[in-house]
C-alpha cells in the first residue's frame, strides 16, 4: 500500500513539476555575497503571466545551519555551500508551481526560489576571510542582493509580495520579513509565510538545552548578531533571537505560520536528537510515530503542548495566520501536499485554501488541529 501511494505521488509531482533554469547572481563577488566557498549564489526565477504579471512570490530553500567552523567546513563542500553543483533546473512544484489545479492563487505570479548555501539563514556577516578555512559568512549579503537583483527585473513594480520559505528557509522568511517588506514599494500588498520554520526552544528529552547551545553557536559562528531584531537583542541572548516565539511578536508584517505541531524535525534534533540516545531506543519511533511506545507518546504529546504555547502564549495578533495541523511530518507548501487529494485537511481546508484566503483577506484563518492521532488526513 505504501509503495502505491508513493508511486502516485511521484506520477503527480512529474505532471505538476515545472523545470525552471537557474540564475546565478550577478555582481556577486563584487559586493561580497557569496557562499560559504565563496562561490556566487543561485536562485531559479519562473515569469508570471497575465494578471499575476507584477505579483512575486519569493520563496527561500532549506537545509538545516552550520554552528562552528568545522561543521561549516563540511557544508562548504556540498550544495548547502556551494554553488558550484547546484542542479542547473530545479522542479517547481506546491506554492511553486505554475498549474492553477495545483496552485490556485499563486501559479501565474513571478516565483522565485533562493538556493541556501551560507548555513544562517541568511542572516550571518563577517567581513574577514580566514586565509586557512576559506569561509565566507556572508549570509545576510546574499539576502540583500538577490533582492537587488528581483527589483531591478521587476519586483519595484510589485502590486503583491510573498516571501516564503521551508525549514531554515522558513526561518529566514520570519527573520527577514519586515526587512522584506521595506524593499517592497509602499503601495504593494506584503505578507510572509513560514512552513515548517518556527523552531522552538525546547529542551531534549533529558533536559538539555541542545537546540539554544547549537543556535547560540550559529548566531557566534557567522557574526548574525547585527542582523537580528534589536528588539530582542536588547533583552536577549543573541542565540535566543534566532527562535521564532523571541521575535515573532515584534514582526509589523502579516505573517503566516504552516508548521506541525509534531515537525519531524524537531522530534529528530531537538526533543531527541543523536547524542541524546546513544543506544537509538528511539530510532524507531522516530522513523514513524505510529511505532512508538506509550512513553515516547508522552515525551512527544508534552512536545506539542509546548510547541503550541510557543506560538500562542503572547497573544496573536488578527493579521496572523497560522495552520498547525497534527502530521509527523516536516515542510508542506513544496509539494503534493500543498493542494489537492494529498493535502491535509483543516477546518475543512487545504493549506493554500487557508493561504490563499489569508493573503487575499477573503477570511482569516487561524487554526490548531486535535492531538496525534486523530487527524486521518495526514497523507503519511
């Protein structure tokens, strides 16, 4: 049965899937935004059409961060560091895609996707090169010129903007919003979305606090300290500033937050990453929550209660949006899931029916699912 359903959802993602070249950034070096090789960054640009003609959805790659020079000197030698073997097409589908019968709303806008190769989120900056590593934090730089580049092609006459993301790039879209918005003409109609990006500061199933040790060295490692809101810095240990439920609340544009309440992710790396189970007594579980006993039930239960008081203790404003449903899963807007027979349902929508109403002001939507494992929409 699984191997069926997969089957069908690789034959949907071909027949959705667009191809699209990619870009490399033009005048990169000469304004120090590069890789962390030092390599020029890449972004993929599919043209609108019709009414969506002057409308641009940008949307920021994931791929997780490096927290010290050697985990960085790793990621330099990969595509989360380099772009010199970036796949020259990348397949645009979900919030991407250029079909209306997989993306109602947004598939004649000009959409855009930013490849993720400094490890920060696009946040780091530091002008010296260490001669011995060769690694370039220049994150916030690639930020800054590839939307450089996207007006001078166009986006200065935005009559609608979205700045997107997944995973760490679902972080960049918190952490840049606004920052997003002021490049954006006044005029303009800005909102941001983040899928699968609002980590949490939650300690790992012992009590250790892995995940603000592991940002605390991100935010160090790059030099991201100037690129993070003041309005935490000011109270904040700088790694503390890289979480979402630090900042979110002081973000003046729309914003609207896709996540589950069980991101898989955050199960893998934060409640229990590697170290913290050395003899992977949790492996299975962790592989598929349906295998996993009555006290890793528990231990991942007390993780969503945390996670949802992570986002909602503040208060949440009515221009905020947010549907966090119950699937063990990580990232829904890139594909099948998106839209359609393979979307989760909430409140008897799917995402980019909540998205799209959102963005357009059709209705507000502001919707957390029941506890795992009632939902039976989940695709997986």
């Amino acid at each position: 049965m699984m191997l069926q359903i997969l089957f069908h959802v690789l034959i949907l993602l071909r027949i959705e899937a667009a191809l699209v070249d990619r870009t490399f950034l033009q005048n990169a070096k000469a304004k120090g935004a590069v890789c962390l090789d030092g390599s020029p960054p890449v972004y993929h640009l599919d043209r609108g059409s019709g009414i969506g003609i002057n409308n641009w959805l940008v949307h920021i790659e994931g791929g997780g961060w490096c927290n010290s020079v050697p985990s960085c000197l790793v990621r330099k030698n990969s595509k989360q560091g380099s772009s010199k073997d970036m796949a020259k097409q990348l397949n645009f589908s979900g919030i991407l895609s250029s079909e209306s019968q997989f993306n109602p709303d947004f598939h004649n806008w000009n959409r855009i996707k930013i490849r993720y190769c400094d490890g920060a989120s696009f946040t780091g900056d530091v002008e010296t090169v260490d001669p011995a590593t060769k690694l370039y934090f220049r994150g916030a730089r690639i930020f800054l010129a590839v939307m450089e580049e996207l007006l001078e092609k166009g986006m200065k006459n935005a009559e609608n903007a979205i700045l997107s993301g997944c995973s760490a790039g679902g972080l960049t879209s918190i952490l840049h919003c606004d920052n997003y918005r002021a490049l954006i003409p006044e005029s303009a109609k800005v909102k941001c979305i983040s899928d699968a990006g609002y980590f949490i500061n939650a300690k790992t199933i012992f009590g250790a606090s892995y995940i603000e040790d592991f940002y605390n060295g991100v935010v160090t490692t790059h030099g991201a300290t100037k690129n993070l809101p003041l309005s935490c810095m000011s109270k904040e240990k700088p790694g503390l500033c890289f979480f979402p439920q630090n900042i979110v609340q002081q973000i003046q544009t729309p914003l609207f937050i896709i996540n589950s309440a069980y991101d898989s992710w955050q199960i893998n790396n934060t409640l229990v990453p590697p170290l913290s189970d050395p003899n992977n007594t949790w492996r299975n579980c962790k592989t598929d929550i349906r295998n996993c006993s009555h006290s890793q039930l528990q231990k991942i239960q007390g993780f969503r209660f945390e996670f949802i008081n992570a986002l909602t203790e503040m208060g949440v404003p009515s221009s905020r949006g947010y549907y966090i449903n119950s699937c063990y899963t990580h990232c829904q807007t890139e594909g099948p899931t998106w839209f359609g027979i393979h979307s989760p349902i909430l409140n008897k929508k799917t995402i980019a029916e909540a998205v799209g109403d959102w963005f357009y002001d059709r209705s507000q939507f502001q919707e957390i699912d029941c506890p795992y494992p009632c939902d039976k929409t989940c695709p997986n």
